[in-house]
C-alpha cells in the first residue's frame, strides 16, 4: 500500500506480509517496484539506530547539497513518530512538516526526499530504527540540522519538549531561519 502525504515527494509505504504460524514474510524493498511507484532513487548507504527509551528525539537532520540525502525509514523494532519537514525555497511547502508514526508491527516505511530535514520521536523503549540514504554517504562537513522545538515549524511531538531526550549535538541546533537557503 502506498500514500502520498500532504507534502509533494512523501510517501508512506506499507509492504505485503504473507504471514502464517511461523510469523511472517515481506519483501519491504525492490528497487523496480520502488522506481515505478515512488521515486528513482539509488540507495548508497544504510544506517540503523537503536534508543534505549521513550521519548528519545533524533533530528531534525540533513545534509547540505551536494551531499543531500533521501531516506527511506522504517522501524524494526517499537515504534516512532516519523517527521519531515521541507526545505525546498520553492516549495509552495516550505517550512511545513508531515509527520507518520512507523511501527515494527505494520512495517511501515516513509519515503523523505531530498530536500527536507528528517527526525523522529521514540514511542516505545528500545525502539531500533532501519533507513537507507540517497545521494551521497555521510559527510561531516554537510552536516546540519534544525532545533526539533523551533516555534516557527511547530512540529506537535508526542513528547513534552522539556523532557525530550536529545543528544549534545541536537541541544544546540540552530532554529529555521538561521539557516539561510539550503535547497
């Protein structure tokens, strides 16, 4: 199943699980099948993340161009609160955000683009996080985000902001617009 969200370019995926006693089967990435139906992406890189508590934040993420990133997210174990926002000048978006909840139970995944910051919200304890990256492998020097509280995005959290859990680097991002144009 697919749905393409408020914001041109993201998609939420569901694949097929053929399930029985045993458990389960799901082809959760083919490349033609992606190209067809959602975008022409080549995937260089994968990265998986483990939180060990509820309310871990990670992001808002991205990479400067020309070492801009697509993900495609999907969770493997618990839950998150999967969110997007666009970065495209142009965009009639820009600055809005989209999120999805992603479980391992449904197997969702969430197409985000080049072009927008990417973060999440754990909803479970020792939630593991699966995400295959476009466009160029990590680079420090491209690195950049945007504070996950900034007022002028609003994202709604699950999770009182004051009791967030955010690494060092994510306590000190700068807000939206002092990122000057990216995209």
């Amino acid at each position: 199943m697919i749905e393409h969200l408020a914001i041109e370019g993201i998609v939420l995926i569901t694949p097929k699980r053929f399930g029985d006693d045993r458990g389960y089967f799901s082809e959760t990435y083919k490349r033609s099948w992606f190209t067809d139906n959602v975008a022409d992406a080549v995937f260089i890189q994968d990265n998986q993340s483990l939180s060990r508590e509820k309310g871990v934040i990670r992001g808002l993420h991205f990479q400067r161009p020309p070492a801009a990133q697509g993900k495609l997210v999907r969770c493997l174990k618990g839950s998150i609160f999967d969110v997007a926002v666009d970065l495209r000048r142009e965009s009639p978006s820009y600055g809005r955000w989209v999120s999805a909840t992603l479980t391992a139970e449904r197997g969702e995944q969430l197409w985000v683009p080049e072009g927008f910051a990417h973060g999440f919200c754990t909803l479970e304890p020792d939630t593991e996080v699966f995400y295959k990256v476009t466009g160029a492998e990590y680079s420090p020097a491209h690195d950049a985000g945007i504070a996950f509280d900034d007022p002028s995005i609003g994202v709604a959290w699950p999770v009182d902001p004051a009791k967030a859990i955010l690494s060092p680097k994510d306590r000190v991002l700068p807000r939206f617009d002092q990122l000057g144009p990216v995209f």
